[in-house]
C-alpha cells in the first residue's frame, strides 16, 4: 500500500473516540473478498485456455467490482448508522405526545440502522454466486488459494450482518417488522452457510489433491 489510508481506519477503528465498529470492519472484509475475486477473474480472463469464455469472464470482474464499491458504501453507512438512534434516545418524554414522538423516532431509527447490515446480507449472497460461477472454471494453480480465502472471509461477513441486524431489531417495539427483518436476515444467513460449506469443501478438495472433485448437480 502506497498511502495511509487502511492504516489511518484501522487506527480510527481501535480508538475509543472513533464511530467505526464490527459493521464497517465487516463490511471491509466483503469489500476485500470482493477485490480477491474481481483479482482472479482479472487473471484468468486473458489466459488462451478461457478465451472462449472472456466475455462471462468479464462480467464476473466487472460484478465483483460493483460489489467491493457497494461493499466500501455500506461499511461508511454503517459507521454513522448508530447515530440517529443515540440521538433519538436522547430526545424528551416529559409528556405523552413527547413520549410518542421519541418511540417513533426511535422506531425511525432503528429501521435506518438495519439497512447497512441487511443490504451486506444481499451483497454477500451476490458475491457468493460469483465465487460459484468463478469456482466452475476449475482453474489450476495457486490462485485457486485466493478464492478459498474470499470464501472464508464472507462467512464471517454473513455472521457479523445477522448480529447487527439482530442488535437493532431487539430494540423495536415494532414485533411484526423486527420479526420480518430477523427472518429474513437468518434465511439469507443459512443459504449463504450452505452455499459457502460447498464452495469451501470443493476448494479444499482442490488445495489438497491438486484437482477437482466430480461436479456436483444444482441439486446436490
């Protein structure tokens, strides 16, 4: 790295007095995962035995690359997404209507701070298939290394958004949408877990033996 910028965040993130936590870091490994993948599509898209396929290989970087930039968005949205709750709690409820006004602030709020962890749930899926499209290529060589490492890497993504959505939803009064959003970020969760156990166990597979396993159907 040429210049400061990582380490001036990472220095942002371990201070008392900085707004960065568990959310953006989170997302800042999805934006890493990404650039991993958009690295070795780079790659292989130039290489004689995939020039048949340098077109989709082309839209897997161009996507892995739109997912990094969505991924480096949502870690500075969840930076300051926290913000607009703290300050809701802080508003008066000396009366009844100051009361109603505060919850519904709060409820306002708290739907805000949602956002950047359910969105790296979607992201994360996105990613995902873009790992099992790259993966089908059974390509050869150590590069094949930087795909398990993108692999390991959004599994911990998907786990940190679904605590940080669930940190926010806890505190809605709202049951039926605390109840959407904590569904929905669990079922995104555990089709992720899936789909990543079989890339991660088909790469391993591949790290080990130095080939692929037999191809498994969409079914399997």
């Amino acid at each position: 790295m040429k210049d400061e910028t990582f380490s001036a965040y990472l220095t942002e993130l371990g201070s008392k007095d900085g707004v960065s936590g568990g959310g953006s870091a989170a997302a800042y490994i999805g934006a890493m995962s990404a650039s991993l993948v958009r690295m070795v599509a780079d790659i292989q898209k130039d290489k004689k035995t995939y020039a048949e396929k340098k077109d989709e290989l082309n839209f897997l970087l161009n996507e892995a690359e739109r997912i990094r930039e969505a991924f480096e968005e949502l870690a500075k949205a969840d930076a300051v997404a926290f913000e607009p709750v703290l300050d809701a709690y802080k508003l008066s409820k000396g009366t009844q209507e100051e009361k109603k006004a505060r919850q519904k602030a709060v409820e306002a709020a708290l739907k805000g701070a949602v956002e950047p962890p359910r969105l790296m749930l979607e992201e994360g899926q996105n990613l995902i298939q873009v790992l099992k499209e790259l993966t089908a290529f059974r390509m050869k060589g150590t590069i094949v290394n930087d795909l398990m490492v993108a692999t390991l890497f959004m599994g911990s993504v998907l786990e940190t958004a679904v605590l940080n959505v669930t940190i926010n939803t806890k505190l809605m009064k709202d049951k039926e949408l605390k109840e959407q959003l904590e569904k929905e970020a669990e079922r995104r969760l555990a089709h992720g877990k899936l789909e990543l156990t079989k890339l991660s166990e088909s790469i391993r597979y591949f790290l080990e033996h130095n080939e692929w396993p037999e191809l498994l159907t969409e079914e399997e």
